[in-house]
C-alpha cells in the first residue's frame, strides 16, 4: 500500500499539472507565440540546467560498478533499436516514426529512478550511476531519430543528413549539459555556492513548466485520431519494456537498489522532454503528448505492480 501510495505521489501530481497548462491555455493566459518562445526555453535553459545539477551533484565515484553500468547502456540501445525497427516495418506514416520511437523507448528515469530508490533504500544507491549510463544514449537516440523523420519542405531532398545529425547530437543542450556535468560528478567538484543557488532557481522550475507548456500545446482532437497509436506507444514503454528486460537484470545477478533503479528505468513514463524536443525538431509533438499524459497514468499502477512482484519473490 505504501508503495502505491508513492507511486500515485509520483505520478499523479505531473498529469494533473499537464491538465492545468491545457486549462489556463484554454483560458486565454497563452497564445501561440508565448508556448513556443517557452518551449524553446525549456528545451535549451531550464531542462539542460536540471539535467547538470542533478548529474553535477550525484556521488557517481563511490558507486561505480561498471557491470550495471554496461547493462544499463546494453539495455537502452536494445530497446531503442528495437522499437525503431518496429516503426520502420509497422509505421505508413514516416512522419510519426521519430515521435514514436522516442516517447517509447525514453522514460523519466532520472525523476523516477533516483526517487524510488530513496524511498525504498534511504539512499540513492545505483541510481545516479543509472542516470549517467542512459541519458547520454536517450538524448543521442532522440536526436538522430528525430533529425531523420523530421517535417521538411518541399523539394528537399530526403536522403539521411549524417552531417546534420553528428552536429545536432553535438549541439543538443542536454547532451551539453551531460557532457558538463561529468567532470563535477567523477571528480567530486564542489560548486560553489552562489552558482549552486542560481542553478537551483533554474532546475527548479524546469519540471512544473515545461509539464504545463506540454498540456498548453494538447490537443484532445488530435490526440482521439492517434489513440490506437499512443496506447501502443504506452504499451510498449510502460509495460512490455520491463517484461522483456526485467527478466534479464535477474538473471545477471542484480538484486536490490540496482535491480529497482533498472526497473525504474524501464517502467517509468516517457519524460516531458520527448514532447519539447519533439516540438522543437520538427516531429509529432501532438502524438509524444498524448503518449506523455497516458504512460504518466498508467506508470502508477504499472511501477508499483513491478516493485510488488520483485519484491513478494525477496529480489528487492
């Protein structure tokens, strides 16, 4: 019960303000103009800010352990090939192909993850290390899947763009921010605390707005012509993604806080930062929305059903 009671604490308060940023958008407090100045804000200020605090200050040195390091790494390029793949054969539509691909196979796992663990450990354990392991891969996948299915003009030509895709990988602010943020956390580097403040200032709003300029940029109407299509996605993210890896980090011999932060990793819903880069790059941002609000919901029953069963079998 009190795991349930966590993971609706979790979950719940993120849907339910997605659905305040829909309302005050209906409402009239934003226009057009304003959700994608703050679209671009959040996607290259606030989340790369959350992104280097969290990661800055995360005690990676006393727990390395490059076994769940590479598995974490193994897991996340499984998943993303696979889907990928599944999308090419499956998809007529090319243009839902980098959304879909993205909001299926990328989570919120450093919110989540590092979270859970705590609860249920006093301690972030393996969790930081998690983090560290798979947000380089979730930001590089995105970007390449997004740059090659992303709208173009006509009469632009429709061969891949390696170059374009190598210099967004590079140029992406939250691979920037990871990219940063390393040193900090190997090294053990203190930043100093005037920094430290402001960067919290940052970090701290990221979360709340961009959760209320993705319900600003929902549209129900959009969202009913693409259910069959975000329920598959959620599917995929929320449930068949922990039954088939899951399985695996058992029999690799993880047990406790490893195995709960590679649980987490698999289970939690797709991040708000699928919507904001979809947006930002030409891609089904409508489409990663929906996907968003449904694995959101979805996530409280799914994590804790996951953490019920790891733990009745003693593995956690």
């Amino acid at each position: 019960m009190d795991t349930f009671l966590f993971s609706l604490n979790a979950t719940l308060p993120v849907f339910i303000t997605i659905m305040i940023g829909y309302i005050l958008k209906r409402f009239g407090f934003f226009d057009e103009k304003f959700t994608e100045a703050a679209d671009r804000f959040t996607f290259r200020v606030t989340l790369p800010v959350l992104l280097f605090t969290d990661i800055a200050t995360s005690n990676l040195g006393s727990s390395y352990d490059i076994k769940f390091m590479l598995f974490c790494m193994g897991v996340s390029c499984a998943a993303f090939f696979l889907i990928w793949g599944g999308a090419v054969l499956f998809l007529k539509n090319r243009e839902q192909i980098g959304a879909f691909t993205m909001a299926s196979f990328r989570g919120s796992a450093a919110v989540l993850g590092i979270a859970l663990v705590t609860n249920i450990y006093g301690s972030t354990g393996l969790a930081p290390l998690m983090v560290v392991s798979v947000v380089p891969f979730y930001n590089a996948f995105s970007v390449i899947v997004l740059t090659i299915y992303a709208k173009r003009p006509e009469g632009e030509e429709s061969k891949i763009p390696f170059g374009k895709i190598l210099f967004q990988v590079i140029t992406n602010p939250l691979i920037i921010a990871v990219a940063l943020a390393l040193p900090f956390a190997l090294l053990r580097i203190q930043i100093p605390a005037i920094p430290t403040k402001v960067l919290n200032n940052f970090a701290s709003i990221a979360t709340p707005f961009a959760l209320i300029i993705l319900g600003a940029g929902f549209e129900f109407r959009s969202s009913r012509q693409k259910l069959g299509l975000t329920l598959t996605a959620s599917f995929i993210k929320v449930l068949l993604l922990p039954l088939l890896f899951v399985p695996a980090a058992v029999w690799f011999g993880f047990r406790d806080e490893a195995l709960v932060a590679i649980a987490v990793m698999l289970a939690s819903p797709s991040t708000v930062a699928c919507y904001i880069m979809a947006r930002n790059m030409r891609n089904d941002a409508q489409l990663v929305s929906g996907i968003v609000m449904i694995t959101t919901l979805m996530s409280s029953v799914t994590i804790t059903a996951l953490v019920f069963v790891l733990r009745s079998l003693g593995l956690i």
